[in-house]
C-alpha cells in the first residue's frame, strides 16, 4: 500500500506544478511535465508490479 501512495503523492504534486505552469501561460512546459510524470508513473508500477487497470 505504501508504494500506491506514493505515486499518488507524485501525481498530486505534479497536477499542481502543471496547473501552476499552465496559469502562468507557460502551456508547452506544463505539457512537457504531464508527459513526464505519466511516463514516470507507469514505468514505476510497472517495475512495482502494480495494476493500473482500474484507475480511470
């Protein structure tokens, strides 16, 4: 469960560093980090074996 939080915590703090980029009219960057951050978290549940089927 501690894993699971964690990517939580990573999502959180990434939808707010891209609403603060996307608010200051820095469009680009804030598409950059979504991209980021996706990328990053499912190569983190895929390499913690975490099912990411149902998080819609």
């Amino acid at each position: 469960m501690g894993k699971e939080l964690i990517l939580i915590g990573i999502v959180v703090v990434a939808g707010i560093g891209v609403s603060r980029l996307w608010m200051s009219r820095r469009k680009g960057w804030s598409i950059v980090l979504c991209l980021l951050v996706a990328a990053l978290v499912t190569s983190l549940a895929r390499r913690w074996q975490i099912d990411l089927s149902g998080a819609a």
